[in-house]
C-alpha cells in the first residue's frame, strides 16, 4: 500500500444523489413498489436526455446536473398535479401519483430561495444597474439569473422585477 494518499480509500459518508437514487432503485425493486420504481427511472431517463443535449459538459453524475434536473422534473409535475387537480373527479389518480413523486423526489430537489429573499436580490440589482424603466426588465432579469445566488426561481424573479420597475 505505499505510495496510496492517506485518504485513497476515505468513505466520507456522504453519497452523491446518483448513488443514492441506484440504492433507492434497488430496494424499491426489493419491495416491489412500482410508484418508487417509476420516479427513480423516470429522472434517469430525464438525466440521460439532459446529458445528451448540445452542448452538455457537467460531471457525468455530479449532484448538480441530478439537482438540476429533479428540480425541473419537480417543478414539471408539480404544475401537471394542479392541472389535473383543476380537472377534478376525473384527474383524482394521475394528481395523487404526481403528488407522490412531487414528494418523494424533494428530499433531492435543491432548495429554492425564499420570496423575501428573492425579492432582496431584486432590489440590490435593480440598485446595481441603476433600472428605472419597465424597458430595461430584461437586463435586470439576465443580470440577477447570470450572477445571482442559486435557488432563485426564474417565473418570480421575473415577476418582483416588473413589480419593482411599474413601481418606479
């Protein structure tokens, strides 16, 4: 064993979110669940398709593109439960299975900002590019979604910006 770093064989305990998805597919296989079954391939389908589009250059398995992409996937169903749920008696099955997935997956869904939070980094931006004029919403948008931190939600971003630019 010489020459190995002291931290060659280091378990730190933690498993990436692929892993933890493989593990989870596993025991769902075991117990023969088939909604757990269905979630978990149906986000390594939604990975394989992220990694095969243009221009795709992340870490094969690296828990951004998973974080990435359950958060998208979550956000997905999430909107297809409402409208199934608006439907009524007849979206009753397909609104409790979205549910389902909605809830299982955001133990690995990354954490979104909070509106209060979101509407700070609003502020501070608009204060930054000196936006005055519902015209320059864009800007600020691109500006806030390039260089702001992670966990923002695109849809009220967009919203607070044109909020705060009518107010001016």
């Amino acid at each position: 064993m010489a020459g190995l770093s002291p931290l060659a064989d280091y378990d730190s305990g933690v498993m990436s979110i692929h892993d933890e998805l493989i593990e989870e597919l596993k025991d769902a296989m075991r117990a023969q669940d088939r909604r757990r079954l269905d979630v978990i391939r149906q986000v390594e389908t939604e990975v394989s398709r992220a990694r095969s589009e243009k221009g795709f250059s992340d870490d094969p398995q690296g828990d951004d593109l998973y974080g990435s992409v359950i958060a998208a996937y979550v956000k997905k169903m999430d909107k297809a439960r409402e409208e199934f749920v608006a439907a009524g008696d007849r979206g009753v099955a397909q609104a409790e299975k979205l549910a389902f997935e909605v809830a299982y997956l955001d133990r690995w869904a990354p954490k979104s900002l909070s509106d209060e939070d979101t509407r700070e980094v609003v502020r501070v931006a608009i204060m930054e590019l000196q936006a005055n004029d519902p015209k320059q919403m864009g800007r600020v948008i691109g500006h806030i979604m390039k260089n702001g931190p992670s966990g923002l939600d695109g849809s009220l971003v967009s919203e607070l910006v044109a909020e705060a630019l009518r107010s001016r």
